[in-house]
C-alpha cells in the first residue's frame, strides 16, 4: 500500500496518516510526496481511495485563531461504509463517488484527526474555567452533540471498511479492547488527626448548616480512633480486591506535593505516602504520579514532584495524571516527555464523561507548539465518578446508564475505556448512592 500526501510537507499531516493507520488500523504502508490536492491510497491491486485534503484550511484557521463553527453531516445512505448511521464532518464534505476500482471520498479523515488527537482547538480558542481548564461546553464535540462518540475510531472504520471494499488485504480488526481502573489519590485519609475532624465538622455545623453530615463526622472519626473501621479513605485494599477479582490491576496516581487549597495539604504530608505505596507495589499493582495544581504549567514545580516521587516510590515512575485535570497545549505534554514519563491519563472534560480526543484507542501525541511527535503516550479519560456525582448530579441509575452505553462503544471499537474511580468516593454520605456502580460497573467490563 502506497499512500501519496500533497508535496507541501508537514510533519501534522504525516502524524495524522500514522495515527490513523497505524496506531488505529495496524497498516503498513510507504509514505511518498508528490504534487496532488488530495491523499491518494493506492492498494497493491491497482485499485485507489481517494481522500479529500483540507489541511490548509486547518492551518489558516492558526493564523486566525479561528475553529470551525458548525459542521455538517453525512448519512449511510450518502456514504455506505460509514460504520454508524452518520459522521460529523469537521472537514471536507459529504460526498463520494464509487467507481470500479476507485472511491473518492469528501470527508478528509486525516485533517480531523488531527484537530481531535492534539486538542487543536484547545489552543487557538483559549477559553478557560476558573481552574484554567479548557470547558467542555466550549468543545465542538460537545456543542454539536458528538462527544459521546469516537469520531477518529469511526472515520479509520471508514477507511478500512472502504479499503475492503476496494478488495485490500486487511490485518484482523484491531481487539485491543481493555478496561483500565485509575485512582486519584488526593487525600490520603479523611482523619489523618484530630484537627482535620474539627475543621471539618466546624465547618459543617456552621458554614454549611448541615448536621447529618457533623454526625456522620462523629461518629466515623471515634469509629475510626477506636479501631472499629477504616478511615472512609482508606480503600485501597478494597480497590485493589475488586480489580483481583477480576483478573485486573488498579493503577493508584498519588498527588506529589502541591501548596494550593486544592492540593489537600500533600506538600507536608508527603511522608505518609510511601507505607500505602509499598503496599500497593506488594500486591503487583501500579503506583502512578499526580501532579499538583500548579505543576501543569510549571516546569519548575512538576521537575521537583517528579525528583520527590522518586525519592519514596517502590516502582519505576512511568503513568498519571495531572491534578484537577488541568491541562494546557504546549506546556503539560512537553513536561510529562521531558521527565521521561510514558503514559498520561489527563484529557478527559471533568464536567462531562465522553471522548475529548475523538477516540478511545491510545496514542503517541503531537506538540502543535514545537511540531514534532512526542514520545508520550496519552491514554484518554472515558469517564469519572465526580462527573456524575459532582458536576452533573446525577442518580445512580443515570450514572450507570451513561457508564453502560460509553463502555460497549469502546468495547465495539477495540479501545480502553480508562475510568477514574477516586479512593475518597466510598464510605462518605456523598458517594453513598453510588457505591455499589463501581463493583457493578468493574464486573460487566471485565466480562466483555
């Protein structure tokens, strides 16, 4: 297989090619240039696949600081080999001609894949929360109702199915489906001392007027003094018995420091870490970093978490996670790669569950700012329990219908649905209604 690019070389194009049919579809090919508008795809049976190109309006809408505003759509019944019943066209347009041994298609598969897998928009639209996070209403995703879906997992269906088509010599349907269980560990316990247990409930009697919540600080802080349970954040054996269970393992990202209210005073309590760390290293699961607050556009601040984790883990710091899932083209990736770390879990939105990159399939990233492929593999965030419970108040029953649907999209594409299940999120009233989802939810996707 030969696939020819326009001769006006840029490293974005041939990322997007490699992503897509590489890393999402495991083809091999040889990549030549050469004076054309479009990418062609010519099988080693004469037959073509011709693909629209619209990278350049990709890089004029850069120098605009301009993203699409709208898109449109293409049906099944305009073009067959869609795997759903219709694609959202961020580039191109909906049409395709087929012909004996030639298809050409409209939608340039390859120039939205690459606005999705390097959150593109991200830095040329700079809108920010309160924590500095790129919102997911702002997102097109999630403006023209696409966000639960994975768009670059469905348009490389759409190159292979057309391949197919055109009589290819197809490697098997990539089944790499997996489910990865991720804990954020932003406070180590909820009674590490007496003042914790006054502050708290202090604050509920008289800040938030709520005395269900004082009594249950009484009587689970004296339970817990009195040796007749666990503190309500210790839940890590439980984590790891319900990942045994099942034949998997829980990946634990411990926060390494961070001097802001946000930050659960990890700074100074730092030392209490590496005990839960041995254990959890003992028990053959993995240990991960979670970079405070700040440190996601502080190289200074990240350098030094990364040198402090080092210092007290039991195993070789290689995944995580940045805090609060802040997040910022340009900077984060870039210090994750140069403290040689392998594996980021960050882009997920925190008020909205769904496919922030357009894809559930893991992937090498791309650094817009310096144009070059990084070494850093990003592991999308499908979903998390405080989206449901924090930000979008939902009933369990919502909860686990969300969970359910987004789990057997992934599962129907080969990809990982990586969860985010918070060692705080059981034994407190908050997450009481929920408890149960988490065991449900590990069960069902374990057996898939």
């Amino acid at each position: 297989m030969i696939i020819s690019l326009p001769n006006n070389y840029h490293p974005e194009r041939s990322y997007a090619v490699n992503c897509l049919m590489k890393t999402m579809l495991r083809f091999d090919f040889e990549l030549q240039w050469e004076e054309r508008s479009d990418t062609l795809i010519t099988l080693f049976n004469g037959h073509q696949l011709v693909i629209n190109d619209c990278f350049h309006i990709l890089l004029l809408n850069e120098r605009s600081r301009n993203v699409p505003k709208s898109i449109c759509w293409a049906s099944k019944t305009e073009i067959s080999f869609l795997e759903e019943n219709d694609l959202p066209i961020i580039f191109g347009d909906n049409k395709c001609e087929v012909s004996f041994g030639k298809i050409r298609i409209g939608i340039d598969v390859f120039t939205a894949s690459f606005f999705s897998l390097t959150r593109w928009e991200e830095h040329i639209t700079q809108t920010k929360d309160s924590h500095g996070r790129f919102p997911a209403q702002a997102s097109i995703a999630f403006q023209q109702g696409f966000l639960h879906r994975p768009i670059v997992d469905e348009m490389a269906a759409l190159v292979r199915n057309s391949l197919a088509h055109l009589g290819a010599s197809l490697p098997p349907r990539p089944n790499a489906y997996r489910l990865k269980l991720t804990h954020d560990v932003d406070a180590l316990y909820l009674w590490p001392n007496w003042f914790s247990f006054l502050k708290k409930t202090t604050g509920d009697l008289l800040k938030r007027g709520d005395l269900k919540a004082a009594k249950f600080n009484l009587h689970s802080f004296f339970n817990h003094k009195f040796k007749r349970s666990r503190d309500p954040f210790d839940s890590y054996d439980y984590l790891m018995d319900v990942s045994e269970q099942h034949g998997l393992i829980s990946h634990f990202y411990f926060l390494a420091g961070g001097k802001t209210k946000y930050d659960n005073d990890m700074e100074r309590n730092f030392s209490h870490v590496q005990p839960i760390m041995k254990h959890i290293h003992e028990r053959g699961h993995v240990v991960g970093i979670h970079p405070s607050y700040l440190s996601a556009t502080d190289g200074q601040i990240f350098d030094q978490e990364v040198r402090r984790f080092e210092s007290v883990s039991p195993q070789i710091i290689a995944e995580g996670r940045q805090h609060f899932l802040r997040f910022e083209i340009g900077k984060t990736w870039p210090l994750w790669e140069k403290n040689n770390l392998q594996v980021d879990s960050t882009l997920g939105f925190p008020e909205k569950s769904g496919f922030r990159c357009g894809t559930c399939t893991p992937y090498l990233v791309f650094d817009i700012v310096e144009r070059r492929q990084l070494k850093l593999m990003e592991f999308p965030l499908i979903a998390m329990d405080t989206t449901f419970a924090v930000y979008q108040k939902s009933t369990p029953e919502q909860m686990e219908t969300e969970l359910m649907h987004l789990l057997h999209t992934v599962k129907k594409y080969g990809g990982t649905f990586t969860l985010l299940w918070h060692n705080t999120s059981f034994q407190v009233p908050e997450y009481q209604p929920y408890e149960q989802i988490y065991e449900r939810f590990v069960a069902v996707a374990a057996s898939l």
